[in-house]
C-alpha cells in the first residue's frame, strides 16, 4: 500500500483551575493530584469535555490530555507512561493479560465520508454503499470507478483513503468488513482529523471518519467539503426512507443508538488503565465520567450507555 502521509500535530491541553477561589478550595483538602491521558482521536473531544467540568468540581486536581490514536493510548497505558488511554475498539485479550482493564464510557460510529463536490455524488445518494462494494474498495482493491459503486457507466476514478496509525476507527471500519486494519488498502493518512482534511481536498476521495470529525460541533451539518456516504444495510441497490439520517449529527445519532446504524461500525469506547486503578483522582475521575459525565455524551455527538454497561465500570473501582 501506497502510503501518503499527513501529520495532524495534537497539542496536549493543560486543563488547570485558575481562579483564586478556586486555588483556596484545593488548598483546604479538596481532592487532589495529576491525571494523564492519551489515545484515541475519537474520544478525545469527548474526554476533554469531562475534564473540564470534573476539574470545575476538583480544582485540586489537573488533567493532560493528548490524542494519538488508539494504539497509543494503549502502548502509553500499558507501558505506565500514563493513567488512562483512551481506546475506540475491543480489547485484545493479550492486551488484557498484559493488565489493560477497559471501562466502556461511550459510544460512535466510523462512517464512510466523500467530497461533496464529487462529480457523481448523485448516484452515489441513490444507491449508498454497501459492505461487498466497502470490501471491493478497501481490501480487494476490484473497485477502481464510481461507476463500478452506483452502477452506472461513469469512468471517474475513485481515490481510497485509509489511516496510517494504528486506530480503533479503521479496525472497527475493517471489522464491519471480517478483516483487519492491516487488511485495508488505500493512501494512509495520519489522524482522523487529517483524513477529513484528505477527503475534502480531494473530489475523488472516498473515506472513513468518526462522526465527531466528520460533522460541525456548532451547525451539526457535515463539515464543509465532506458528506457522509449512506450505507445500504439492506444491501438492495438503493438507499430506502429508513437508511436515510444522515442530514445531521443528530439524526445519526438517534439511529446508531436505536440499532439501525450497523454495529460494527458502531463501537463502544473505553478508558483503559493498568490494573484496576489505585490513584484517588483517577478513580473518582472515572467515577465521574460513568455517572454524572454520561450528561454530556449526547449533547458532544456521542450515545450514552446502557445502566448494565456504566455499573460494570462502577463494580471494578469499587473492587
């Protein structure tokens, strides 16, 4: 595989209490101590969220935040270089024998992401894309044309795009497909920030974001340059009524939370530490996010999980 690739430079944020106040409600016995954390660009937005109103309510405590991709966070957690990584896949059971303990905290989707001045976008809002043409794009490299994805006679050249870091987004997008990251073909880009930048400068591209990267925060539309891709679930050739819900973040949202987006690629997301951690800021920190933090996944792009999913978190803190 051809590999083009674009660095997206993540500047880790110091979120720190600033206000007097503040400094004096740490300085009386609040809680307090220092959270590091690295990982996935999917949860980033998300985690950084957290750490901010978790430091509102702990002033004493600073969190370092820094996104990286999925298999960073691993590495880094594993290897003691932080406490927490953030993960956007399943956890591999060497992984857990190695002491990686994974709490379940949200969940997205990876979607299939083109540039909206593609010359046959058209069609391809007709007939979606379905996993045979997904592995015909990605894996089998059989799928050259847009043509060859709509069914129709157009000889445009299709651009695939995948990542060039290990990340939980193209594993997941792989799994939907029986296969596995190393399996996708395409020009590698570094960072799901950087691939939407890839498929928005490029009209041919055809590519894989997670939802956060792939909508704006503030209107909830597609980011500029870039369309979601629909995909056909029923695999019939053409885009039904109950396929269609991509217009905004939203819409995409309720219907990966109600089952009718496909799981993969819809995945979990996880804060993962080495062994059940014994840091207090670090377990009230994850206390938090599976408790009173749930209230911010929603209104982030994210979907809450389900009361069985945030109380097995809960049980392994309180171990």
């Amino acid at each position: 595989m051809k590999n083009l690739i674009v660095s997206v430079f993540i500047i880790s944020g110091i979120i720190a209490a600033s206000s007097c106040g503040s400094r004096q409600q740490a300085k009386k016995g609040g809680l307090q101590g220092e959270i590091s954390i690295s990982g996935a660009f999917a949860l980033y937005p998300l985690a950084v969220k957290w750490a901010e109103e978790f430091q509102n309510l702990h002033p004493g405590v600073r969190i370092d935040i820094s996104a990286g991709g999925a298999g960073k966070g691993m590495t880094d957690v594993l290897a003691n270089v932080v406490d927490l990584g953030m993960v956007s896949r399943e956890i591999y059971p060497p992984e857990t024998e190695k002491g990686a303990v994974a709490f379940a905290v949200a969940k997205d989707a990876v979607i299939a992401t083109v540039n909206a001045q593609n010359p046959d976008l058209a069609n391809l809002m007709k007939t979606g894309l379905t996993r045979d043409a997904a592995i015909k794009l990605w894996i089998t490299g059989e799928y050259t044309t847009w043509g060859q994805i709509t069914g129709t006679a157009s000889t445009s050249a299709v651009h695939v795009y995948t990542r060039s870091d290990a990340c939980g987004a193209a594993e997941t997008w792989a799994l939907w497909m029986g296969k596995k990251q190393e399996d996708l073909g395409g020009t590698g880009v570094f960072g799901d920030p950087g691939l939407a930048t890839a498929v928005q400068k490029d009209v041919l591209a055809i590519g894989l974001n997670n939802i956060g990267y792939a909508y704006d925060e503030t209107s909830r539309k597609p980011n500029p340059e870039m369309l979601p891709l629909p995909i056909d679930v029923n695999n019939n050739g053409k885009l039904d009524p109950e396929e269609l819900f991509y217009d905004t973040k939203d819409s995409l949202i309720t219907a990966i939370g109600e089952d009718r987006y496909p799981s993969p690629p819809a995945r979990d997301l996880y804060l993962v530490s080495n062994g059940i951690p014994s840091n207090p800021a670090v377990v009230e920190f994850i206390r938090y996010v599976l408790t009173d933090g749930q209230k911010h996944n929603i209104p982030a792009g994210y979907i809450s999980l389900s009361e069985e999913k945030l109380k097995k978190g809960l049980d392994l803190i309180e171990k």
